[in-house]
C-alpha cells in the first residue's frame, strides 16, 4: 500500500470555486479508470475557506505512478496552479487502519 497527504492552499474564493470544478472532474475520472487506487478523498478545512485537503491510497507505488499518467491527472496537474497558492505534499507509511488493506 502507498499512501499520501496533499494540503492545498486557494489563492481567492473565486479560483476556490474554480478548483473545485477541476477536481470533481478529476475525482470522476478517477473514480471510472483507476482501479489500484483505493482511496481518493478531497476535503475542505474547517474554518480555512481557501484550504482543501486530499488523502490518497494507492494499491501499491506502482498504481501511483499509474495514477500520475493518466490524462486527467496530467490536465489537473498543468491547471491546478491557476486556482494554488501553494501545495504541501506529505507521503506516508500506513500502519494500524481501519478500512484499509493490511500494509505489506
């Protein structure tokens, strides 16, 4: 298993919008071609309007680096920084989960 945290930081609660438009197009594509990817989840934060938080769980590396292929990744990826402040991006090791596949 192979997992990740993104927090992204909006520039404005215009573009705000507009990236979230991008990334439900994203997380459909996903959701109809991606099957080593087990999670996708995007998030708003709690009183941080311009904030969204994304965790991904990916089969194996493999399956991420699938993942990044994929012609709706590349388009969000080349278009992310016209709604993006700034991004941080977190890799995990899984240990202890509930709903998750056991880690190898």
């Amino acid at each position: 298993m192979f997992a990740l945290v993104v927090k992204f930081d909006l520039i404005d609660a215009e573009r705000a919008a507009g990236f979230d438009q991008l990334v439900a197009e994203t997380v459909k594509s996903i959701a109809e071609s991606e099957p080593g990817t087990l999670v996708y989840a995007t998030h708003t934060v709690e009183g941080e309007p311009l904030s969204r938080v994304f965790y991904e769980v990916y089969r194996d590396r493999e399956a991420f680096e699938e993942h990044e292929r994929q012609p709706h990744t590349r388009q969000f990826l080349s278009q992310r920084n016209d709604y993006v402040a700034s991004h941080r991006v977190e890799f995990l090791t899984p240990d202890a989960a509930k709903g998750l596949p056991a880690a190898d």
